[in-house]
C-alpha cells in the first residue's frame, strides 16, 4: 500500500500520521509497515533538543496505525467517518533501542486474536534488523 491508499484506511492526517507504507499484507494474519523517521518530525525540536529520540509512545501509535491497516483490510471494509479504532489494552511493552531521525522503522504486526470488533495483535518494531519495541496491542474498532 502506498501513501494514498493508506489515507484511504486511517483518519489520522499530519503530524499524527506515523505509517509511511505497507510492504507486505497477509489479510487475517499480518502486515509489514514503514515509518521513514525523519529530523523535520514536529516532537524533535522538544524530545530531546541536544539528542533527538522519537517518543516511545508514538512509536507504539505508530504500531496501532499498522495494526489497524491490517485489520480494515481484513475485514475487507473501508472505514468511513464514523470509524474509530481505540485502544483497548497495551501489555509487555519493551523498548530495546532509541530511534533516531535517519531511522526506518519497520513494524511487523500479527493478529493474535479476533473476535466481533477486538483485535489482539503482536508487534514488533525494528531498525536495521534490530529490535527497537516489542509490544502485545489490543484494540477496538467503533462506529460512533
């Protein structure tokens, strides 16, 4: 998926987009994304001024982006403006490396469990190979 379809999936717009493109989509299984994390990203100039480190919590967004990509083309629908998907739980969070601007992140997200609107998914983050997040997401999609 490239950046227009991925527009098509998420609400989210600048600066809160944080998924660059889709490399691989297993529809029910899992998806491999992108983030090209770049020094002009809104947080850097405050996170950190003298060394820049992405937040760790955008990083987990950034997983829940993808994850979400993985479950609308799961379920074969396109949201519209009434869809919401929500965290519902974030356990066994791990951050093993800092990610820099110059960094491509790579998220692969599996679904581990689904049931009606609830998604629960694995995720792993890496740069260069290297894992820089692990976490277990869970997450509730919505019609409001």
């Amino acid at each position: 998926m490239d950046i227009n379809e991925i527009l098509q999936y998420l609400p989210h717009r600048y600066p809160f987009l944080l998924v660059d493109r889709v490399l691989e989509l297993e529809p029910g299984r899992r998806i491999l994304a992108l983030k090209n994390v770049t020094m002009n990203e809104p947080f850097f100039p405050g996170h950190f001024p003298h060394h820049p480190v992405m937040p760790g919590v955008l990083i987990i967004e950034a997983m829940a982006q993808a994850a979400a990509l993985l479950s609308f083309r799961s379920t074969g629908v396109k949201p519209d403006e009434n869809s919401v998907v929500y965290f519902a739980g974030i356990d066994n969070v791990r951050f093993k490396r800092p990610v820099v601007p110059g960094d491509q992140l790579l998220f692969d997200m599996t679904i581990t469990h689904a049931k009606r609107n609830i998604y629960k998914y694995k995720g792993i983050a890496r740069v260069d190979g290297e894992v820089a997040t692990e976490a277990e997401l869970m997450c509730a999609i919505r019609n409001l």
